[in-house]
C-alpha cells in the first residue's frame, strides 16, 4: 500500500488542526495583496479509521463490534496525542497546508 496514501488516511481518521491559507491576488500584474493563514480543526473520520484499520491490519471492519471499534478510535487518538506531546517536546513543525 502506498505509504503517503495511508499517512493521510490515518490524519484524517484522527482528526486535528490544519493550516488553512487564504490568498488574494489583484491589480495589473496580479500581485498578492492579501494573505491569510488559520488554523482550523477537522474531527476524526469514523469512515477514514475504518478504512485505515482495514488496509493496516487487513482485518474484516465489518466484522468487527461498536465495542471493538469505540476501543480501536480510542487506541489511535490516544497514539495521536503521545505523537503530538512528543511532536512538542522536539520542536518539530509539521502544518498541512490547504491553497
């Protein structure tokens, strides 16, 4: 499996803030005239974690309980958030970007 494809299968699954650019352009030559940056939260994606836990493990979803997947969300927001922690401790700068 492509491994850019399931890297943004498993952000989208789990949800999170994204920087959100706005940019505005006029006059003769086109020139920027205005620029914007926020950011802005997505939730998690039940339909993303599903798949991403499909195509990771290769288990059958649709087999699985309410329970079994409640825990697996849990499980992935929990190794978000120490992703995130430590993401911090490092100083590390990751921002996805909309244009």
């Amino acid at each position: 499996m492509d491994r850019n494809l399931m890297e943004a299968l498993y952000r989208k699954a789990l949800g999170g803030t994204v920087e959100e650019v706005t940019e505005e352009y006029g006059g003769e030559e086109g020139d920027l005239l205005r620029r914007k940056v926020t950011g802005k939260y997505v939730p998690p994606d039940v339909g993303a974690l599903k798949a991403y836990i499909e195509l990771a493990d290769g288990d059958d979803i649709l087999s699985m309980s309410d329970e079994e997947l409640e825990r697996e969300k849990l499980r992935l927001l929990n190794e978000l958030k120490a992703a995130e922690e430590n993401k911090k401790k490092g100083g590390g700068n990751e921002h996805h970007t909309n244009k």
